[in-house]
C-alpha cells in the first residue's frame, strides 16, 4: 500500500505552477510507461487526453484564483461582489438616483372642445415622455384617491412632482417562514428611493433595520442585492411581519436612467408628450396631449448613477452602522451618492463659539461636465453652473430630511462657493515643425479635462500644469504663471481686508473684524511688497475655506491689461499661450525627450 501512494504522489508540492505541473505530468507517464516522450504528443491518443485534462485543469485554476480575487473586497473587480462584500461588511450600496422636480401643466384654452367633457380625471403615475431626451417620467399625485380632478372650464396650471423613470412589478409567494428574504433582479437599473411592497395588497412601511420593527409591525427592509437587483427582507413576528403561507408579495419599483435624467432647463426647448391617459367624466380615455400645455416648475435634478466601484471600496468600512447622519464624514458618504465633482461637510466646533456647533456645513460643487452645452467647455460656460441652484439645494435639503436619518438636533447649512477668479499665462518651448494652432487646442482641452476633474482642496500646483502640457507632442518646455484677480485688484485700489473673527463668550457672539491693508508704492508706482492674495510662495493656487478657484476673465490687472472671457486668437484672455522659442528637432533632442518620457513611465509605474 505504501508503494502505491509513493507511486500515485507524483507531483511536487513545492512547483504548483500550471507549466509545471504539464511537466511533471509528462514525465511521470513517460517512467510509467518506459515510453519515449514522443509517444506522448498531441498527436497521439495519450496526448489528446492529456491535452484536455490540461485545458480543464487550467480552467479550474482559473476559477479558483477569481473566485479568491473576488472574496476580498480590495482586489475584486466585479461590481457584484464588491457590492455584495460591502453588504456583507454593513454598507448598503447605493442603487441610481432618479431625477426629480416639479412639471407645470396648464389646461388649454380648448380643451373641453378637444375632449367633450367638462371635466377629466388624471390618475397618479400618469406616464410622460420627454421628447428631446426620449426619457420617460411618472407624474404623482400627493392625492389619497391617487387622481385628481381637473376643471376644464378654468385655465388653471397644475404643478406635480415628476420622477424620471418607468415602474415595474414582480411578485413572489410567500412560504411563511420568519425571516422571510427574497430577491428581485431586473434587466435596468432599480432606483434607490422609490420601492413599494404589498403583500396581499396590503403596502408595507419601509424600515432601515430589523430593530426600526416592533411586534407585528407591517414594515420591509429593502437592501441593494448581494447578488443584483434588490433583497427583500421580512420580520419574525417579535420585530416586525410575517406574511403568511401563499400570500402574495408584489414589489414595485423604478427603472431609472440616473443622471441622464437631470433636466436644468425651463424654457419652451424642452418637449413633452404624455403616453398614458386620462379619464373624462363618464369613463372614457382622454389623450392628455389636448389637455395640457407641459413646462418645468422646478428643474428635474439630483439624479445620480449607481455607486462607483472604487467608493464602495473606500466608503464601507466608514458608514454609519447606526444609518444616521451624525457626523460629517457621514454626510460626505451619503452626499458623495449624487452627480456632485466635490463635497465636503465640516463642523465649527474648535472655534470656541458655541452657538454654531449643532450646524453642518455642506460645502458642494456640481459636476459642471454634465452641464455643458454642446458648444461650451470649462472656460465658456456660465459661472453659474459653478454653484448649485436653490431649486436643487431645496430638493437636497427636502430629500436629506426624508431620508430620515438626521440627527434631530442638527442644522445643516448649504455654503454657496465663493468664486475666485485666474488667469493663466503659459510660455513654451516648442520643437521646429508642429503646428502652433494644434498645439493650442490640445493644450486648451487637457487644461478643461484637468479643471474639469481637480478635486483638491488645498492649492492647485502649477507642477500639475506643467507635467500635463510637456506631454503635448512638440512641446520641450514650459512655463506657466497664474494671476489673481483679487490681488491685481488690490494693487489697483491700493490697499485690501483682512478678515478674522472675535469670540466673546460672555455675550456668545461671534464678530467679524475687517482689517484695513494699505500698500506701499514706491516712485515709480509700483508696489513695494506683492500682497499675493489667493497665491503661496510658489505661485500656486492657494484655496481658502469655501472658496472655488476658476479660470476666467473679465477683469484688467494692475497694467490695465484687460483679460476677455472669450479664447480667441489674438486675444488676451483667461488662458494665454505663447511660443518663447522655437528650437531644431534634432537626433540628440528627440533621444533626451526619449529618455524623458522612459524615466516618467518607470515612475509611474514603481508608484
């Protein structure tokens, strides 16, 4: 016996690799067979079946490793166990976001002509399609017979709430067991927000935990999938519900396009058509298209994607296990949900002023890529789409509190970004032969990409700058220099304030002190020490508390330079480029560049 398991053992533990192991195999039939090596070729019967062994062993393997890959939700890369290893971990995922606002429809002038009927019925969840998107969107009716009536002898305007989205409907029988759990899985996204469960008809309350429960309560706690979709989870009679043996539990959902969903604009451009109808006074349909005129009351915002994979990553270990909001890092998480580019939350609590300690600060700044119109970018489009419109911080604040999660004794307080503006001069250093008109709109694109997508908070380093535009083929090198308004601005006025707060604890007041700064000139006029107000000591961006540094023109500096808004040749504008010398793309510069970009991407790949 022991001979036989000495003869069976014939693979080394210590070489597990595949080749190895293909190896190991070839000589162990060889010894056994005193046959040649030859024998044992593709080509013979042996080697055919060795060869699809060999192919079904590596596939084990293959499945192994991915299956240990994605155990670890570090090196996973399927959206579905990290999803599912974040619930696991006590995170909930967060599912896309449905737009949301308000539509404003306007009875027609003939519309009782249009449909015969002196009156019409429009039922909740009434289906309308956005012709310019071809969105479809649900009306609600905040109506406890789920319609309502409409006057047609009166041109009235009705405004509702609209959600972007289609509902959907899938249901299951109940086995009744405690602890009941199912999963509903859909071929588009399901909306996080907006899940209805019935059993028997009967709408069950929506809960965050089986404790949120009391005795019998009819409540259903409703997670993203561990495995897709959404799970469905019921109590045990002691916390919570048990349906019943054979009771049907019906779930109703949203299929939402996310961000695409976000409508901003109110103007007669946007189109709609509804697709569902309504009812006259006698039963009959009515198409709604010859009822109402359809605008936008309050824009259709906060829709958002899914959660990216490599947030889930990052944010599960720090959610809130209680599901409260309770401290910033938890409104960062919840917040960090939405098409925001940067969001931030902080307290005042070190400030010895105690009267704003109870007070979140939400400090947000939209994704201003997803505002752009066809025809602008980063340095065109309206400053205004830097700041959140009060259509959305209302919308926000109303969802926030909704949620049910913040904590009772705490305010928040939405801080509109204080807009600082910059220019930037790039001088370069061009290799003989490229067109500078090209070199200009690459360079002119990175630069939109990177402001587009910065999302520090501390400075904005011209290293960054740099590194980026000496990537550009044809450029040798660079400099850059940014200007500040603020500062070219003082200069010019002479003098600027600074600002610092008083804290008198015995009345609990909390004063602003602004400080008079006046400037010395000397003979000639000019400053004797540059106040370099928004710039450190290396001439970069520096960000002060609710500040957003843009760059932008429409502004002169201290030389009575004006910078124009508009990037056009031959003008001074927010983005100045120039060509300071122009040298010979010889051998020896093309192997120095060479060399250059070797020790970049060395680098980057040891980072």
């Amino acid at each position: 016996m022991a001979t036989s398991n000495k003869n069976n053992d014939f693979l080394d533990k210590s070489k597990v690799r595949f080749s190895d192991l293909v190896n190991q195999t070839q000589e162990y039939l060889v010894r056994s067979y005193n046959r040649v090596r030859a024998a044992f070729t593709p080509a013979s019967p042996f080697g055919q079946i060795l060869q699809v062994l060999q192919n079904l062993t590596q596939l084990i393997f293959f499945y192994i490793e991915d299956a240990l890959v994605e155990l670890n939700i570090y090196t996973a890369f399927k959206q579905r166990s990290i999803y599912g290893l974040s619930r696991i971990a006590g995170h909930n995922p967060t599912r896309v976001i449905s737009a949301r606002g308000t539509l404003k429809l306007s009875v027609k002038t003939d519309a009782e002509q249009n449909t015969q009927a002196p009156f019409i019925y429009l039922i909740n969840n009434t289906k309308i399609i956005n012709t310019n998107t071809q969105l479809p969107y649900i009306i609600k009716v905040d109506n406890i017979t789920d319609r309502i009536k409409i006057d047609l002898n009166v041109n009235s305007i009705y405004n509702f709430r609209v959600i972007q989205g289609e509902l959907e409907e899938q249901s299951v029988i109940s086995n009744g067991k405690k602890l009941q759990s199912y999963n509903f899985s859909s071929n588009k996204a399901i909306e996080n927000d907006n899940v209805e469960v019935f059993v028997n008809g009967e709408p069950m309350g929506l809960v965050d935990s089986l404790y949120d429960l009391t005795r019998d309560e009819r409540g259903v706690i409703v997670k993203t999938g561990i495995n897709g979709g959404i799970d469905v989870y019921f109590g045990n009679e002691d916390f919570g519900y048990i349906p019943p043996n054979g009771a049907q539990i019906l779930v109703r959902y949203i299929n939402s396009s996310g961000i695409r969903g976000n409508l901003y604009a109110k103007s007669d451009i946007l189109k709609w058509k509804f697709l569902d109808k309504g009812y006259s006074n006698i039963g009959e349909e009515v198409d709604l298209n010859d009822v109402f005129n359809i605008g936008i009351e309050k824009a259709l915002v906060l829709g958002s994607n899914e959660e990216e994979m490599e947030f889930t990553r990052l944010i599960a270990p720090r959610t809130s296990r209680a599901l409260v909001l309770a401290n910033p890092d938890n409104y960062v998480a919840f917040l960090s949900r939405f098409d925001y580019s940067y969001v931030d939350a902080y307290t005042t609590f070190d400030d010895n002023y105690l009267d704003d300690d109870n007070i979140v600060y939400l400090f947000l700044v939209p994704n201003v890529q997803s505002r752009l119109s066809t025809d602008t970018d980063y340095f065109t489009t309206p400053e205004e789409n830097f700041k959140l419109t009060q259509d959305e911080q209302d919308s926000l604040l109303s969802y926030i509190q909704k949620s049910g999660r913040q904590i009772v004794t705490t305010e928040l307080s939405i801080v509109d970004p204080i807009i600082k503006k910059y220019t930037l001069n790039i001088a370069l250093r061009v290799f003989d032969g490229f067109d500078f008109n090209t070199l200009k709109s690459d360079i002119l694109s990175l630069l939109s990409e990177y402001f587009l997508r910065v999302q520090r908070r501390d400075k904005i380093p011209k290293s960054d700058i740099t590194a980026m535009i000496e990537s550009v083929s044809g450029v040798d090198s660079v400099n850059i220099e940014f200007v500040s308004q603020e500062n070219e601005q003082a200069i010019i006025n002479g003098f600027y304030y600074k600002t610092t707060y008083k804290i008198d604890k015995i009345r609990s007041i909390k004063e602003a002190i602004r400080t008079k700064v006046v400037l010395q000139y000397n003979d000639d006029g000019l400053v004797l020490e540059d106040p370099n107000l928004g710039l450190d000591k290396f001439g970069d961006i520096q960000i002060g508390l609710n500040e957003l540094p843009i760059i932008r023109g429409g502004w002169n500096d201290r030389n009575g330079v004006e910078y124009s808004t508009d990037i056009k040749d031959n003008n001074i504008s927010s983005v100045n480029i120039i060509i300071d010398e122009v040298i010979d793309e010889s051998l020896a510069n093309q192997i120095m560049a060479q060399n250059k970009n070797i020790l970049i991407n060395n680098e980057r790949k040891n980072s």
